[in-house]
C-alpha cells in the first residue's frame, strides 16, 4: 500500500500542480466576473508590451533560429537524443504527422487564405493592390510561418530531449536549467520554471483553440445555416473538448497518433486539389520566387522593427506571431521531445524545422496566391472585402471558386475539427506532463482535468474580448518565458560541448595495458594521479621516446623509405618518412604545459618551456603529426605500446594518401 502510495506522489507534483491551476482559476475568474475592465486590461497589457519590449521579442526569435542553425550544423548534431544505440520510437512519417498536427495545424487553415490577403490589401508599407503589394504580402506570410517559427519550436523540443534521453533528467522545461543550477532544479527554481511553461502553454493553446471554433462556427453557418454568435462557440468548445478527452482515454498511439495521419491525409488531398484545379503553372512558379524573395529577404525581415516609419501594425503581426509561438512552444516542444527519442540532433532539426516549414510554405502559396491571384487578375474584389470583414471565413469563401466547394468546405471543417482535438488532446497530455515530474504514466483524471482546464481557459478569455483577449494572454505570457528559454539555451550549449570534450577525450588513442604485468599499469596510473613535471616528461621523451622513434625510422629504412629522426626546440622529437612528392609522414612527441584539474586559476596563460614551478601546471607528451599537435598524451607508455601508436598512425597516413590518388 505505502509503495502504491509512493508511485503515485513520483507522478504528481503539488507545487506546480497546484500553483498553476490556481493562476489559470484567477484568470478565468478575472475575465469571467469583471469582463470589460479584464478587456481594458489585456488591451493595456498588450500596448505596453508591443511599444517597450518589441525589440526583445524580435531579438529573442532571432538569436533562437540563429543557435538552432549552429548546433545542427555543428559537431553537436552528430549527438543523439538517447543512448547512441537506440532507434527512433517512430517511422518519420509518423513522427512528422504527429509534430505537425500539433504544431500548426488549426492555423494553417485559418491563415492559409487570410493572412496573404490582408497583407496584400493592408501592407506595412506601400501602396495596397498592386503586383508588388502581392509579393510582398507572401514574403510577410512566409516570414510568420517559415523558419523562425519551427526553429522556435525545435529549440524547446531539443533541450527537452537532450536532457531528458541522454541525461535521464525529468521531462519538464526545468532539466535544462540543471548545467547552471544543478539539484536546486527540483525546488522553487523547477517549480517556477514550470508553472510559467504550464501557464504560457494553456493560453498558445487556448488562443489557437479560439481561432479554431471561430473557423469551425463559420464553416457551419457557411453549410448548414448555424447561427454565429459566442453561445454556439461555447458550445463548439465544449463538444470538441469532449472529443479531445476521448482521445486522452485513448491514448497517444491510438488517439492523437491516428487522428494526426487522417489529418494529414486530408490536408494532402486539399493542397492536391487546390493545385491542380487551379492555375498549376502559376503557382509551381509562385513557390519557387516565393521562397527565393523570403530567403534573400529574411536578414532584414528578421531584425525590422519600423523604428524609422512607426507602425501599429508591427504588434497586430509579427510581435503576436512571435508571442504566439513561443507561448506555444513549451507545449508543442515538449510533445515533439516526447515522440523524438532516438533520433540525432542534426536529424531532429531537420525534420522539427526544415521540412514542416517547407510544407507550410508551400500550403501558403497554393492556398494565399491563389486567393490573391483571383483578387487581382481575375477581378474577384469581393473574396477581398469577405476576408478584410471576417477572417475566419476566408477559406469557405476562397472554396467556393473550385469545383465540389461543398464537399471541399466539409472536409475543411472535419480537418479544422480533428486539428482542435489534436492539439487539446497534445496540450493537455504536455501540461499534465509538466505537473507531474515530466512523466506521462499519470492517473487518467489529471490528463482529463488539465483538457477540461484548456477549453475553460479558452471560453473564458472568448468571452472576456473574443480574439483580442486571446491575443494579448499569448504576448503576455511569452514575455517571462522567453527570458527562460534564453537561459536553457544557454545551458543546452553548456551542456553539449562538455559532451562533446568528452566524446574527444573518449576517442582518443590509448594504449593498451597488460594485466600480467603490474609494473606497467601501475606505472601508467601513477602517471596519471601525480601529474608529471616537466623535467619527468623530458626525460621520458629523450629515453623511451626517442629509443621507439629510432627504431621505427631504422624499419622503415630496412624496407627501402627514407626516415629520418630529429630533436627539436623544447625537448621535442620526431621521425619523418619521406614519400617523394606525396606528403611525408611526421609522428613526434612534444612536451606540452596544461593546467591541473583543481588549479587556482585555470584561465592562466600557458607556454610549453614556463618554469614549471608553478602548483597549477602539469605536463603532458603530446603527438604531433604532419597537420600538428593531436591533442592526446603518451607520457608513461612502454616503447612497444608508441611503436604500436605509430604503426596505427601510419596506416591512417597511407589511407590518406590512397585517397588523394
């Protein structure tokens, strides 16, 4: 009984559970009881964030996608989320339906046609309708959606990942702060930093909720008739939240895994449709400018701020959109992290950014330029005067153009429908994560309180000021968050280059050691504890390693090569084997000054020929090949165990020069 008793405390965390369900309560009370002064306060909230902190947000999202590019790109992206053994959980098919499912889902079919159109009416900058106002327009859409976005959400899915499967942390936001704070990330540290990650998470999700039954509200109206009117979008909330609390029954393979491979069938079949009936050619050539206008564009997308031409639209765009991803961040990088195991950094990146912003992209042109292709060449100004008075009608309307808008239009609405229980189900399974030591084995009434929490949370703010509420609780809430992922960056990269040190160190050669003869382990280990002098280094590479040097040079010259051994400065030796015009071979042994482990100052200058009376210094025999030093010491190895080493080197050397054939 006890042991039961402690299992279920190891999956239940009292003070995040319950500090952020009572700030969540509070909010809702707060719109609920006093609506109009909730509305005056979040349209406060909202100004003050976009006039004082627009910059942050804007070099916040910059130096996020900047840090994922680096690390994918560089010797960290060989590192894998999990053991080096381990295979990923799920099929790439799998896993990127899943990933996309939850990260964009509901948006990509309320924005797909509106946004395009109501930039391309109502730009930052410029004259509005015109070709070049097209352009721009889809630059702006693919600056929103593209990169940033996804690298947003990688970077969290990362530092979940990587601490959870390569370090057995807990799956929760606070293992990544363990490389600066250590254990106090199971205190009030942890706790704060996941209550936040909780509250930032029910309101992205609450946010995308209400855009979603909007959507869902005008597409029934658009078919049947229904009524829209905030009582039928509480009601839609309600009955998808109830689907959504389906799914958690289910469970993750059979609900959300499922429902993710149907709506991305249906989405293939929608982007298919709009392709090919509709002006193919176009918008095969649209994609392709498109993409290369957004690439040589997105330096000075991404750091443009207005602050010469003042714009309210700035706020109303791309400071939401970056308040929005990050806000969701925490829930769709955590869902990603959690169907991600097995797969290497550079992989993971590439298929958590690259390639679900590539599709994103790709929806946004066949969908966005072709509505503004029937706008301005076709002289359809009445789908622009639908989108400009209500967005969440912009889809049905823009359907109607095609063949089968009927049919087309009640998919949307299915796809819209099992995109709201998709991320509910994902958001409540992440949130109840986050509460209960980042496991997910949780007894099913958290899972179910948390998806009822998500769509009261989402009633609440709909009522207290429909979208603009949503809107500022999104900003709001990424703002503490933001300064918490640039911390947990911070110590993502800590972490990983201690890693890769290690992996370095790991791999470099050592010779081996014979059990039958203690003199020589006990020798290399005394080596190793006490730290050699310099005098005691020297003196090793004139006896042994000189007496190993010669006799390698003198076997090589038995077998027709020219070698020869020579002294240098600083007590170095080496032996080069000429190979005539091709590079010669060079293994030599240099006396190298390194500061000790326990050190008083281990930032100090060092110099290979110091007096090495110094506490803080040690010496190592370091190799040099042709290309320089190799960053491993010999010091204490036996003549066979060098003339070993060298042979090793030395066939290296020959592959080498094969390949350079």
């Amino acid at each position: 009984m006890d042991k039961a008793k402690n299992v279920d405390l190891a999956r239940f965390n009292p003070p995040v559970f319950y500090s952020a369900t009572a700030v969540l309560l509070l909010m809702v009370a707060y719109a609920v009881l006093a609506p109009d002064n909730a509305t005056a306060t979040f349209k406060a909230i909202q100004s003050w964030v976009v006039v004082h902190m627009s910059w942050y947000y804007v070099m916040v999202v910059a130096i996020i996608l900047i840090g994922t590019i680096i690390i994918a790109m560089s010797s960290f992206g060989e590192i894998k989320l999990g053991p080096d053994h381990v295979e990923p959980d799920y099929d790439f098919l799998s896993w990127f339906a899943m990933l996309f499912s939850a990260g964009m889902g509901i948006g990509l079919l309320f924005f797909g046609v509106a946004e395009p159109v109501m930039h391309y009416l109502q730009p930052p900058v410029g004259e509005t309708g015109t070709v070049e106002a097209a352009r721009e327009a889809m630059v702006i859409t693919f600056f929103h959606w593209g990169f940033h976005a996804w690298a947003i959400y990688a970077i969290v899915a990362l530092i979940l990942a990587y601490f959870s499967y390569r370090h057995k942390l807990p799956l929760t936001l606070r293992s990544a702060l363990y490389p600066m704070f250590g254990e106090r990330i199971y205190g009030p540290i942890g706790h704060t930093v996941d209550v936040f990650a909780i509250v930032g998470t029910v309101c992205g999700v609450a946010t995308t909720l209400g855009y979603g039954v909007l959507q869902i509200n005008s597409g029934l109206n658009h078919l049947f008739g229904l009524p829209v009117g905030s009582g039928v979008q509480v009601a839609l909330i309600v009955v998808t939240t109830l689907l959504a609390t389906v799914s958690v029954v289910l469970g993750l393979d059979a609900g959300i895994k499922r429902l993710s491979q149907i709506n991305m069938a249906l989405a293939g079949i929608m982007l298919l449709m709009v392709l090919l009936l509709g002006s193919t050619v176009y918008l095969l050539q649209a994609f392709v400018q498109n993409f290369g206008s957004y690439l040589s564009e997105i330096v000075g997308k991404t750091f443009n701020l207005f602050a010469y031409q003042p714009t309210d639209w700035l706020g109303g765009w791309t400071i939401l959109y970056w308040g929005w991803w990050m806000s969701w961040s925490p829930f769709v990088g955590l869902f990603i992290a959690r169907i991600s195991r097995g797969r290497t950094i550079r992989d993971f990146v590439i298929g958590a950014m690259l390639v679900p912003a590539m599709i994103t992209m790709l929806w946004m042109t066949f969908f966005g330029n072709s509505a503004i292709h029937m706008i301005l060449n076709e002289g359809l100004t009445q789908l622009g005067e639908v989108v400009a008075k209500d967005q969440s009608v912009a889809l049905f309307q823009f359907l109607e153009q095609f063949p089968f808008s009927a049919v087309f239009s009640f998919v949307a609405v299915i796809m819209v429908i099992v995109f709201f229980v998709t991320s509910a189900d994902s958001g409540a399974l992440v949130v109840n994560m986050l509460s209960s030591h980042g496991r997910d084995d949780t007894p099913l009434w958290q899972r179910i309180f948390w998806c009822f929490l998500i769509g009261v949370v989402a009633i609440a703010l709909l009522l207290a000021g429909g979208l603009g509420s949503l809107q500022t609780a999104v900003i709001a809430s990424a703002l503490p968050f933001s300064a918490i992922l640039l911390i947990a960056m911070y110590g993502l990269v800590k972490a990983l280059r201690t890693e890769t040190a290690k992996r370095i160190t790991q791999s470099a050669p050592v010779a081996p050691i014979s059990a039958r003869n203690p003199v020589v382990w006990q020798r290399r280990l005394k080596n190793a504890l006490q730290l050699p002098s310099l005098a005691e280094v020297q003196e090793f590479i004139e006896e042994t390693g000189h007496q190993a040097l010669q006799e390698f040079a003198e076997e090589m010259e038995k077998n027709g090569y020219e070698a020869k051994v020579t002294k240098g400065e600083k007590h170095s030796v080496q032996v080069e084997v000429l190979h005539g015009d091709e590079v010669s071979f060079v293994y030599g042994l240099h006396p190298k000054a390194t500061v000790k482990p326990d050190a008083a100052n281990p930032e100090q200058e060092l110099s290979d020929d110091r007096d090495e009376g110094s506490p803080d210094v040690y010496f190592r025999a370091d190799v040099h090949l042709f290309e320089g030093g190799q960053d491993y010491d010999v010091m204490g190895w036996t003549k066979d165990q060098l003339l070993t080493d060298m042979v090793s080197q030395y066939e290296r050397h020959l592959q080498f020069l094969h390949t350079l054939r």
